[in-house]
C-alpha cells in the first residue's frame, strides 16, 4: 500500500513537470519580446498561446495572419488616432496592436493574457457592448459606438480615471470585427493640454490655415 501511494505522488510530479517543460517550449515559441514571456505566468502562457491559434485559424491566408500576434504594418500607427483591435464577435480576442499602451497604459501582453475584448469594457458597459455585437447581423457590416475602457493602474493615478472613453469604429465579416478605437474629444483636449502635442487645421490641399503656438 505504501509503494502503491509512492508511485502515484512520482506519477503526479512526473506529470507536472512534463506539463510545465511543454508550457515553457510554448512560452519560446510566442512571437512576443523575451522579457513578456518571460514574465508570463503558465495561465497567462496558455491563454497568449490561445490567441494567436485563433488568429491563425480565423484570419488564414490574410496579412494579419502573419507569426506576430500585434497588427502588420506597426510603422503607421503614430499617424492613426488610436489604437486597432480585432476580436470575434463573442469578444475572443484575435490582435491588437502595440500602441495600445500609449492610450490604456497596458502592454499588447497584458490585454492578450485577459483573452477576451469584454474584460478590458468598464463593468457598466460589458452587457450594452455584449448586445450590441449579438444583435449585429448583416448586410451591415459597420458599426461605430462609445464606450469606456479600462486603463492600467499607473494610467489610473495619471489620469484620476479608472476608464478611459473610446470610440469603436470597425468592421465586421464572417463573425470577425477590426476596429479603431479613438479616444473621445474630451479625452482628446485632455491630452494635448496635459503633453507637448499641437493642434492645427488644413484647408483640402493640406495648406495650414490654423496652428497652435507651441
């Protein structure tokens, strides 16, 4: 009897650690920086590591099906106000891109270790976004609403806001939704007076016709 519960205590740790060894070989193989996988918990590896099958799966053949698991083409977003996401329509998330940090205060890893696109909405606005996409049926294939987001915790003292007011502007096809999400003109204002930004105005051949000071 006691050799009987030896062998299972072995059993079970041989059975762990194998498990950990294959979630460390899946760790490296996320096309991530090696400082985010190393700081990955095993939970927070395999739910990266969920995200970037789906994407494989649902987007095969596209440019966003490439090995990273942000958005292609990451050169252009400091021209873009805001950042991209993409997610199913039942909120899996599929990618979302780096300058994500800029406006939310979280990493491209952190939001990808929550795995769904309901867990970054503020609480009061999960169930109105959730009916929003159910109810969305084609041949309508855009939509545009506000919401709030939430923001990281230095991003919370910085601002004196636990959420940040966003407007998703997308599309929707076969189930997957790419979107921009851009702050909102307060958030805007707030931004610019609190930072070395300028705002100017062109007429349609890009002749400035107003611009700050600064």
């Amino acid at each position: 009897s006691l050799h009987f519960i030896r062998s299972t205590k072995s059993a079970s740790k041989a059975r762990r650690d194998l498990i950990n060894h294959e979630i460390q070989n899946m760790k490296k193989l996320l096309p991530i920086h090696l400082n985010d996988q190393q700081r990955l918990s095993y939970l927070h590896a395999m739910s990266v590591s969920c995200v970037f099958i789906r994407k494989s799966v649902r987007l095969p053949g596209s440019r966003c099906s490439s090995p990273r698991l942000s958005v292609p083409n990451e050169s252009v977003l400091p021209a873009l106000p805001g950042f991209l996401l993409s997610f199913l329509k039942d909120g899996k998330l599929l990618c979302v891109s780096e300058n994500i940090q800029e406006y939310l205060g979280y990493s491209m890893v952190d939001v990808l270790q929550n795995d769904s696109f309901f867990q970054l909405l503020d609480s009061g606005d999960q169930e109105r976004v959730r009916g929003i996409l159910e109810h969305f049926e084609p041949p309508l294939d855009s939509f545009s609403f506000v919401c709030q987001l939430r923001s990281a915790r230095g991003h919370r003292i910085q601002n004196g806001t636990s959420s940040v007011s966003v407007v998703l502007k997308g599309r929707m096809q076969n189930g997957v939704c790419v979107c921009l999400c851009s702050p909102t003109a307060d958030r805007v204002t707030d931004a610019m007076e609190n930072t070395n930004c300028f705002h100017t105005q062109h007429s349609a051949d890009m002749r400035i016709t107003l611009a700050q000071y600064r």
